[in-house]
C-alpha cells in the first residue's frame, strides 16, 4: 500500500486547470459530463484512502472491537507514519460522513418543503405565485414543476418569458440537480473539488442558457431575459434551488449568449490548452482510482493474512 494510500487525497489538484478552461472552451453540456465525473471519481478514492488508513489507525487504538491480528506489525507497515495518519483519518472521516449527510439531508429537506408549500395550488407544470418579490426557479420530483412569481413575469415581455419558461424547462429535462448535488457532496468529501463545484453550477445554468436559445430561436432574447431577471431578481428564495438569475457570473452568461454557440464537441482536440487540462484531470483521476484500489487490495490480503481463522 505505502504511499499510494495518500495519492488520492491530494490528486484532485490535477483537476483544477480543467476546471476553469471548461466553463469557457467545452460546450456547457460536455463540461457538465466531465467536471461531475471527475468530482465523483476523485472524491469517492479520496473517502476510500481516508477509510483505509482510519482501519490501521483505529487498530492501533486500545480496546477497539477489531481482531488483533489486525494491529500485528504487517498491518502497521502497510500504511507509512501509520500512528499520525490512521488517527487522524478517524476525525476527518467523520467529518465527511457528517458533512455529506448534512448535505443530503438538507437537499431532500429544501425539495420536500417546497413542494410542500405548492400542494395546494392546481398540479400544472408551471406554478405563478401572487408575489411581489421577483423570482423562478425549476422543482424536480415527482411532477417537476417550473415557480415563477408574477413580480418577476411583469418585468418581461413575451419572448423573454417564453425564454425563462425554456431556461427553466431545461434544468428539470437535463436533471441539472442531480450534477449539482453530485459535486456538492464531493466539494464536502474533500476540500480540493471545491472548485469544480463552482465550475459545475456555472455550466450547468449555461447548458439551460444554450437549451433555451434553442428552444426560443434567439440567443440575444435569452440573454437580455437574463440580464432583465438579473437586476431585479435576487435568486431563488432557497438557495439550494436554481434560480433563473442567480447561479453563476450573470455577465459572463450573457456574454457567451452573445458570442457564437459553442461546437458540441464531446472531447476537446489534444493539441489545446483545455485539452491538455481534460488529459491532466483524466490522468489524475485515472492515478487516484487505481492507487486506491491497490491500496483496498493490498491492505485486505495483509488484514485476511493477519486474522486468525
């Protein structure tokens, strides 16, 4: 096992180069695809290492319910500083796990209660609510279900609320969520996704921004409703829910509306600086899967040789 156990703590650094050239070379859905991926993989190896080493950690400590072959001397060679890192993988593993949870919990709880709050109005897929305060955001579930306030609806003409309308539908038919949700929980597993978290929910609204161009026929009317909702919108009213004006840099959105649509290629070329960075995150991904998995191997021969029948 040696130091291969530590390799997928500190491999997600590889990815950070991919995932600002992403947001601005890839096509939104491609960038979408790849930066969760990436997130996933490197977060999962990453909790593993951080279980493997808390397994020889917590062998070492007395009274531990674990068989005592499991302290022997070859189980602490497996894993280098075994008496630092094994203990202190104890706390940090908790701290994921209670992270994660915590995470999770309050998506489900922040769906639950809106769709609560809705199931007394008509079940039709667009909700308008008699409210003075701008907003729209997309509620997957069940019956997905697109809110918007009236506040928000005057301040729009009727191309630009067919865009919103387009926006939104984009988010529920793309399950933009479930990415959302997905790099959320590895930004929580380690520290060093957080940034392809942050690159995540910008290509996530720029893959509803490019949808909807389609679906209107007009990037310009996308992003002048866009920048309309922007100045009087302050979001979502929950945060966790996507809101048609408040994920990611809204200058930026438009900007890209107003440049050319972006090529809906799948994998950049090599010979280009995002594709050198989607090569980097691939290897890097590609390292911390495999050094994880010989390190699980490994350290469960070493623990199979070291417990008695």
């Amino acid at each position: 096992m040696g130091v291969f156990v530590f390799l997928p703590l500190v491999l997600p650094l590889t990815a950070w180069p991919i995932a600002r050239l992403a947001e601005q070379r890839l096509h939104p859905r491609a960038a979408t695809w790849l930066l969760t991926g990436v997130a996933a993989v490197l977060a999962v190896c990453s909790t593993l290492s951080l279980a493997l080493l808390m397994v020889v950690g917590t062998a070492q400590l007395p009274g531990n319910p674990l068989p005592d072959g499991w302290s022997d001397p070859e189980v602490r060679e497996a894993v280098p500083y075994d008496e630092v890192a094994g203990k202190a993988a104890i706390p940090a593993l908790i701290a994921v796990i209670a992270s994660c949870a915590r995470a999770a919990w309050r998506h489900h709880r922040v769906r639950h209660l809106a769709t609560r709050a809705l199931a007394g109005l008509p079940a039709t897929p667009v909700v308008v609510l008699p409210d003075d305060v701008p907003y729209a955001y997309a509620l997957p579930g069940k019956r997905d279900r697109i809110v918007v306030t009236t506040a928000l609806l005057d301040h729009l003409q009727a191309p630009e609320r067919r865009a919103l309308f387009a926006h939104e539908r984009a988010h529920l038919t793309g399950r933009h969520h479930r990415f959302l949700l997905t790099v959320q929980l590895a930004a929580r597993a380690n520290p060093f996704v957080r940034p392809l978290r942050t690159a995540v929910a910008y290509t996530a609204e720029r893959w509803a921004d490019e949808d909807a161009a389609a679906t209107v026929g007009s990037r310009r009317t996308v992003a002048r409703a866009i920048g309309k909702a922007a100045l009087v919108s302050r979001g979502a009213p929950i945060a966790t829910l996507a809101g048609f004006a408040a994920a990611g840099p809204v200058p930026r959105r438009v900007a890209a509306l107003l440049a050319p649509a972006p090529a809906a290629r799948i994998w950049p070329p090599v010979f280009t600086a995002v594709g050198l960075a989607a090569w980097g995150a691939a290897a890097g991904t590609t390292v911390s899967a495999l050094s994880s998995a010989n390190s699980a191997v490994t350290l469960f021969f070493i623990l199979k040789t070291a417990t008695p029948l």
